[in-house]
C-alpha cells in the first residue's frame, strides 16, 4: 500500500496524496504480451496527455514512443518479457500534444493467478525525478555532516534515527537510540521537562526553539554540559502527524560564561547591598547582624559573625600556635535549618575553640580557610564540641569557609559560613566575595568597637562621677535617675547632687555640660567637685553661681547650665538660682503643679553676667522636680508642649517618688532623642 493509501486507510477515507509517490506522480501502465495496454492510471493521462478511452487498447510504443525509438522499445519489453528481468532507465516520450518529454521508466514482468503474463511500466518526471534525488541527496549528506545534533521521533518520543553529532554528544552510538526514548537513554538529564515539551510540541504544532537543558550524558558523565533543543512536529503532505525532529546544538561555553556572568552580576549586586546595609549605626551587635543579613542566603545557609574576646575588650590579640582562640558571638543567621542553628553559638556568648579549630586557625593566621567538600572528620574542626559536630552533620553540613575580619591590619574575629541547601560547594569566585564582603564589613565593625569602648569608658567615667545619695537627707525623701544617651550618640554631660549641708539644709543640683563624650563627662566631673566644695561654705545660691561661672570660665571653652537650689526645713523654703537651665517643677498639695518663675540667667562659662537668687515657699508634702534638658526636648514639638506634658504627669502629690521618676522617664524620653538626661525629685517631710 502507498503512503497515501496508508494516510486515507488511517483516516477512514480516500484523502489527500501524501506520499513520495504522489509527489513523484508516477503513472503506472499495463500492456498484454502483444505490447497493446490493458490498464491506464490518470497519472499516465496526465503525464502522456491520453486519455484512458484513448489509450486503452492501443500499442503502447505507438501511443507513449516516439517513432525514432520505437525499434528500441520493442526489443526491450520483448528482452522484458521473455526473461523477467526488468529494465529502468530514460528516454524520451512523445506526449498527446507533440511534445517531447524526458521520462524516467521502470519495466517488469507480471504473472496473474491464472498464468498470464503482463508487462508493467512505472513512469515519471525525469525533472522531477532529478529534482527530488538532489533533495534527498542533499539532506542526507546535510544530516549526516552537520556539527548539530539532529533526531528523528516517532509519535511515541522513541528515536528513529540520529546523526552521528547526536551519536557523539550523547556518547551512544545510533543503533543503541533506535525505539528508545529520551528517559531510557538519558538519565543524566532533565528528562521529564525534555518529554513534556515534546509532548507539547506533539500536541499543538508549535515548534519550540533554542530551549536550554542543562544536565550530563555518557560522552561526558562527570561534568554538567548545556544544550540548546529545538523540536519541531512533522506531518506529512496530508497534515498528518508522523513525529518530532530534534536539534541538539551544545553551548556548554556560552552557558559557562552567561553564568559567570551572572555570577559576577551578583557579586556586585551584593557587594553594593553590604555597602548600603551594613553599618547603618556605630551599634556593634547590629553590624554584626546586618553582615550576617547580607551573607544569607544569598552567599551561604549559614552564617556567623566572631570576635575575639580580647578585640571586643579593646586590647590587642595575639594567638600562638598551641593557643585557643576565645571567641565572643555576635551575630547569627540561619536559613531554614533548626540543627544548624543548634549547632551555633548564641550571640553574647564566649566559646573557646582548641588550636585545631579552623575558626582559630583562620583568626590566627589572618587567611581564608576553605573546605569545599565536608566530609565527616572534618566536623570536628569545624563544630565547637562534638554535640555541635552531630548536629552540624544531621543539618547536612556539606561546604565550609571561614574568613577572617581584619581592620587597619588587626585581625578582629571571622565570618563563619556553611553551605546546606545550596548544593555547590564553596569555591573561589565565593571566597573572593567572602573576603570582600569581611574587609567592608571589619572596618565598620572595627568603628563601632571603639566608639562602644569609648562610649563605655565615657559612661562608666560619668557614672563614677555621679552621687549615691540615701533616699532621705536633711528633711527630704530624694529620687533620682540618671539615663545615658541612646547607642548612636556619645554620652553627654548630665549631672545631679544631693549635698547634705550645716543646720539640716540640703543643697539640691542639677545641671547639663554643652558637649559630649569624655571632655563633657570630665567638665561634668570638675563643675560638681567645685559645686559640692562650694556648698560646703553656706554661700548664697546666687553667688556659687558666680563662683562656677569663673571656674567654666577656664575650663577650655565648656559652656555648662546649671539650677542650684538650698532646702531649708526650718524656714520651709527653698533658696534658688539658675543658670541658663529650665525651670524646676514644684508640686504642692491641692494645686495644680507650676513651672517656678525664675529669673533665667546666663550659662555658666559666658561670663560678666550677674545671678540672682529666688525664695521659694517649700512645706511639708510638696514636691519640686529638677531634670535637664534630654527628657523634654525632641525635634518635632515644641518645648512649651512638652513642659504642658511634663505638669500633666505632676497630676498625684501622693505617687511615690521612685515610681514618679520611672514615669517621667517612659513617658517623655523619646527615643529619638539622642541626648542624655538627669532627674531628681525631692519632697519635703513632716
């Protein structure tokens, strides 16, 4: 049966041609043992321009010969004939309307049931003929030729035939491909996304082209390749669907340097993240975090950031070849692993890590260490115990890098990194990037180390500075607070005094150096020596004031407020002045609690400015509130309505003195008020 006898048989009807014959149109003629022709198909009408009616029945060299062969012709279907060989070959015909065409023949001998014998002659198109042979021709030596991999699928995705390209890039030889799919030969490969998009391809006719399929195969089983695959559906002239074609075209190179570049991509992408992220503040725990934030998971599963004890402390650390390495915590990030966040060690916590720790030979030497592959002896170099070793290998461990974090040529610490959910191993575009990322990250974690050192050398110089005064002096029940400034500014020059005094009085102080840092907490520290020394002679508040204003005087520039206020409870008064500070706050039973109208005064430290002193009535129950400036001032209201907010808060004369400081602190220190504040409530007794 032909191939269009196959498609119309398939399809329940006659059909379209569709196979090579029909292209071909070869005519088929049949002539009795006298040459006379018994059968004429419409393709001999067509080629010869006879009619059946007109042909049937006639001598076939007559009808189809032209004369000047016709001797020629009846020797051969006589040759035919007589020895059942058949004959092929050209010459020309005589067609209907005397012209002379070139015709490819085919003659053979037939025998019926009965005995008889015919002769059949296959004719076409010499043109034709030639025309599809090239065609052939061509494709062949094209497919097998071509450096593109190029299959044939049947509607069942089971290969009918390769080229030897494909045979080479999937190391199989072609026999071996024949009725196997892509599944059975490849394993290596995404097979199930290969078969589905031949499926679609299958399906709706739409090719796909250049789809990229990364995976291995036997020409080179230990190394990943890329192709790119095009698919095509092939029909026949009838539009039915006889399978695939493949294209197979290897850009393993490319591929490689489209990820590199992508890679590099990242790279950058991230090292500009780190730039923005980390170090945002002079907090030392909070840049640590954020260079653990940045690091995963877009460069590790895993991620820690260590210091050396003795570097947080702010002394130098020298490790020795047999020394452990005394290691502070800071940070840690893990991204989905509970036992690898077992595993490490909590920020603020010390650890001491033998000298065959990898982390300790890292901060040690100042170098890199890498373990691309982790295998299970390496655990216990890198786990700090061996319950951590556990751990580390049931959370699947499988890369580790450490590298150090140096600052102005001081080793600080390390960024601890493991790989678990990223299935490739560390390798040296991650090492580049780690380092990167440690450089830029210990210089801001080196600022914020000894701003915390000087911020804490600040604090504990100021803190020393300050009174511890009994809750009850000389007629008083006292409170105070003292609360340093946020972690993004140094500590300022805040001060109080409780100053017991001669007949029962208490001398009441507070002020507020200009400035910050140790020069302000060491100001702070002279102004309150010279203030308790000057109490001590019973002066008029007013002209202590004069007295420590020549002392700022010289004291480099300072410039200080100051309120200086005398309790005497036998009078029932208190003896106040000020210098350029806010009003105190008194709070007397049945009334609404008042700022005190006191003249203002100069700061201490301007100079040539006359104090004055106020009497102010104080009886048993009443309350007077000093504080500086850092609990009322913020940037976004005005001080007229935070002191209004300050009198709201004076609402009960009864609060007890501690819980009243406490309030004052939480309800109006904000926190963007980097400023520090001092606090003392005093209440006079029975």
């Amino acid at each position: 049966m032909s191939a269009a006898g196959s498609s119309a048989a398939e399809g329940g009807g006659t059909g379209r041609p569709s196979g090579l014959l029909d292209v071909l149109n070869v005519a088929s003629v049949v002539l009795d043992t006298e040459g006379r022709i018994v059968l004429w198909s419409p393709q001999a009408e067509e080629l010869f321009g006879y009619s059946a009616a007109e042909a049937l029945g006639k001598y076939a060299a007559r009808v189809m010969v032209d004369e000047r062969h016709v001797e020629l012709v009846v020797k051969l279907f006589a040759d035919v004939m007589a020895t059942g060989q058949s004959w092929a070959g050209a010459f020309p015909i005589r067609c209907k309307d005397g012209s002379t065409r070139l015709v490819e023949f085919r003659n053979m001998r037939l025998l019926d049931d009965r005995g008889d014998v015919f002769a059949l002659g296959l004719a076409a198109d010499q043109s034709t003929v030639r025309r599809l042979e090239r065609d052939v021709a061509l494709s062949t030596r094209v497919v097998a030729q071509s450096p593109i991999g190029l299959a044939v699928l049947d509607t069942d995705l089971r290969y009918v035939s390769v080229n030897p390209a494909l045979e080479r890039l999937n190391g199989i030889p072609a026999k071996e491909h024949i009725g196997r799919t892509v599944r059975e030969l490849l394993p290596g490969m995404d097979t199930e996304a290969v078969e589905h998009a031949m499926r679609e391809v299958l399906r709706t006719g739409r090719p796909l082209v250049d789809q990229l399929t990364v995976g291995r195969t036997p020409a080179d089983p230990d190394a990943e390749h890329a192709w790119a695959i095009s698919l095509y559906r092939l029909e026949d002239t009838a539009g039915s669907v006889l399978g695939l074609a493949g294209m197979a075209v290897d850009v393993t190179e490319q591929h490689r340097a489209a990820t590199a570049a992508e890679e590099a991509r990242r790279r950058l992408t991230l090292i500009a993240d780190a730039s923005a992220r980390i170090g945002t503040t002079l907090d030392l725990e909070r840049t640590a975090r954020e260079l653990a934030d940045v690091a995963v998971p877009e460069l590790a599963d895993v991620a820690a950031v260590d210091l050396l004890d003795a570097v947080v402390a702010g002394r130098r650390s020298h490790l020795g070849p047999a020394e452990e390495a005394v290691i502070r915590a800071l940070a840690v990030r893990v991204y989905n692993s509970p036992d690898a966040l077992a595993a490490a060690d909590p920020p603020g916590q010390i650890a001491r890590y033998g000298p065959d720790r990898l982390v300790t030979e890292c901060v040690r030497t100042g170098q890199p260490v890498m373990v691309a592959e982790v295998q299970e002896e390496d655990l216990p170099r890198i786990a700090r115990s061996p319950e951590s070793a556990e751990l580390l290998a049931r959370a699947g461990v499988h890369s580790y890098l450490a590298v150090p974090l140096i600052a102005r040529g001081e080793v600080l610490g390390a960024l601890d990194l493991k790989r678990i959910h990223n299935p490739m191993p560390f390798g040296r575009d991650d090492l580049l990037l780690a380092r990167e990322l440690a450089a830029r990250a210990a210089v801001q974690i080196d600022n914020a180390r000894w701003y915390q050192n000087a911020r804490t050398t600040a604090l504990t110089l100021q803190r020393s500075l300050l009174p511890s005064h009994p809750p009850v002096t000389g007629g008083l029940e006292v409170a105070s607070r003292y609360q340093p400034a946020g972690a993004t500014t140094e500590v300022g020059g805040d001060w109080f005094d409780v100053i017991p005094l001669e007949d029962g009085k208490t001398a009441l102080v507070v002020g507020d150096v200009m400035g910050s840092g140790i020069d302000a907490a060491a100001t702070m520290g002279r102004l309150r020596t010279a203030t308790t020394t000057l109490a001590s002679l019973d002066l008029d508040p007013a002209v202590l004031l004069e007295h420590l204003d020549r002392i700022t005087q010289g004291l480099d520039h300072s410039i200080a407020t100051c309120v200086y206020a005398v309790h005497d409870p036998r009078l029932g008064c208190c003896r106040i002045a000020n210098a350029g500070h806010l009003p105190p706050a008194r709070v007397r039973p049945g009334t609404p609690p008042e700022l005190l109208d006191l003249p203002t005064g100069a700061p201490l430290g301007v100079g040539g400015v006359a104090f004055s002193t106020t009497d102010v009535d104080f009886a048993p129950g009443d309350q007077l509130v000093l504080y500086t400036d850092g609990l009322v001032e913020t940037r976004v209201h005005s001080l007229d309505e935070r002191l209004d907010e300050l009198l709201a808060l004076l609402d009960d004369p009864t609060r007890p003195l501690e819980e009243l400081c406490d309030l004052l602190l939480t309800a109006l220190h904000h926190p963007d008020n980097h400023d520090d504040v001092a606090l003392l409530v005093a209440r006079a007794l029975t």
